[in-house]
C-alpha cells in the first residue's frame, strides 16, 4: 500500500492486495438479507408468471415464459419463418394488452405494417375497413422503428431504450444481427452486445428478442443445432432463451420450434412440430386449428 495525497492507494506488492481492494467496494456491493433488495423477496418471491408472454397456442401455454427484462435469441435458416413467427408472437402480446417496437432493419416500415394486418386478419388481401380496425387496435401499443440502414448497436440500444421509457414497452423484436454494424468475427463486440441487450432489457423492464441467422446456407436442410447461430456465441451465451426456427420438407408438419435454452421458473427444453397456413402465414399448433383472429370480431364481419 502507498499514499497518493491524502489516500492510501492499493498495489499488488501487498501480502494481500486482493482483501485491501475488496475492503473499498465491499461494503457496498455485498448483500446482507437486512438489504431492501432481499427484503423485497417478503413482498414479492418471484415475478408471477402471468406477467410473462406465453407461446400464441393454448396448447402451448405452460412451455415458455417470454419475462419482462430478459433476453431472446430466435435463429433458423433464411426463409424459415422467423419474420413472421415474430410478428405472429407480437400480435399474441398485443392481445394480451402487451406494447410492442418491432425493429426490422431489413423490410421498411410500410412492408412491415402490411404484413402485421395480413396476418392479423388471416388474409393477404384485407379489406379498408379490415386495415383501419388495425390502426385503431394497435394505436399506442405497436410502434414499428423507421430504418432499413445499417446501425451501430449503442445508438440502437439507445432508441430503444427511449422508447421503452417514453411508451412503456414490453416486447421488443430486433430485425436482425446481421444489419447491425457489428462484425461476425468481432467478439470483443458480441460480448459487448450481449451485455447491452441484458443491460436494455433490465432497464426498461422489457423482454428483448434478437433474430440471429445460422451458420448454414439457404439451400441447407440439415438440421441445426445451438452451435450453428452465425457471428453471435457470445450473445447465445448471455441470452436468456434460446429459440429456433425450421420449415421441414417431406413430412407431416411444415415446421419445427426448438427451445435450446430457458432459464427462469419455466425452463423446458425441447421441440414442437407445427402447421403453416399459407393465407394468414401463421403457424399452427395442430394441422386442424384455424388461424388466429388476434382484432375484435367485429373487424371480420
């Protein structure tokens, strides 16, 4: 130890630099169950699960906890869905009287509006009156973020942060790694950005997913695993759940959901074979459900 003014300074020449330099942070970052953080547990031991957002099948409700202030990587082969499963899942949680920012930074906004209210009203073609029930169901509670432009990822984090303060968001979709100006062999930054989404999403109280495209090409049907998740190992690590998505060919479902990864109270592993319908390109849990109608019956009349 050696003075610097009128403070001692802690150097690794001490017998025992490690007890000096924990004795100046200590105090304050070890918690004792006196601590308002762990008298809290009294009021509330954990969130309740009706907070989360389930899958949008009800035969699918006890399988995923989608939490606020956790973090979603979604991943699958290019056309394998992920796009429209997302908005299929944001249109479930504004159903549920969730708010939602849906950040595509490959489609631009008015091409991401068309595909909500198609698949919301189960047909490509809705009618005016169909597209304007849209509008008013979702004033207030979907915003969609206006740019198609690669963007640096603290300048993203930011944005999105604003707007969860500014609309009190609860689900936020980002559309997708790759349009980040973030490189694939950059890991330094992977972790940076895994720590910033984790970071975001407890901030803001919002659940964050992320769409990450895998290793392997369009024209590959091999099936993936949890290692094939393109430029973003890091980020998997960091995440909360990991998701993937992928059409099948030859079989007798169009689709298969894998959760690779789920920490929290619900945390089944494991995966779901589903039905596409081409119309409202949704997905389906059994080949004999109909599509969801996520408007009031009053915009299908």
């Amino acid at each position: 130890m050696r003075e610097v003014g009128p403070t001692l300074a802690v150097t690794r020449d001490d017998h025992d630099w490690l007890l000096e330099l924990g004795r100046q942070q200590g105090d304050s970052r070890i918690i004792t169950p006196r601590h308002q953080i762990a008298q809290a547990l009294i009021e509330q031991f954990r969130p309740p699960l009706s907070d989360g957002l389930t899958l949008p099948w009800a035969g699918a409700n006890e399988y995923v906890r989608f939490m606020p202030g956790k973090v979603t990587v979604w991943s699958g082969p290019t056309f394998s869905g992920k796009t429209a499963f997302l908005r299929q899942l944001m249109l479930h949680a504004l159903k549920n009287r969730h708010r939602a920012l849906f950040v595509s930074l490959e489609e631009g906004p008015d091409d991401v509006w068309r595909e909500f209210m198609c698949t919301a009203t189960g047909v490509r073609s809705p009618t005016k009156v169909q597209r304007e029930w849209c509008l008013d169901d979702w004033d207030e509670r979907l915003f969609v973020f206006d740019s198609t432009e690669m963007i640096e990822p603290t300048l993203l984090m930011g944005i999105i942060r604003f707007a969860c303060e500014r609309y009190g968001l609860s689900h936020v979709v980002i559309d997708s790694l790759m349009r980040l100006d973030l490189r694939t062999d950059d890991y330094d930054g992977q972790r940076e950005m895994g720590n910033m989404l984790g970071r975001l999403a407890r901030l803001s109280n919002a659940h964050v997913h992320l769409v990450a495209h895998p290793r392997k090409t369009a024209n590959s049907r091999a099936p993936m695993d949890l290692y094939d998740i393109r430029g973003a190992q890091d980020i998997v690590a960091q995440a909360d759940l990991v998701v993937t998505l992928e059409r099948k060919h030859d079989e007798q479902h169009d689709a298969e959901l894998t959760v690779w990864k789920q920490r929290g109270d619900v945390n089944w592993i494991g995966t779901m074979k589903l039905h596409y319908d081409k119309n409202s390109r949704q997905l389906l849990f059994s080949k004999f459900d109909q599509p969801i109608r996520y408007l009031p019956e009053d915009a299908y009349a």
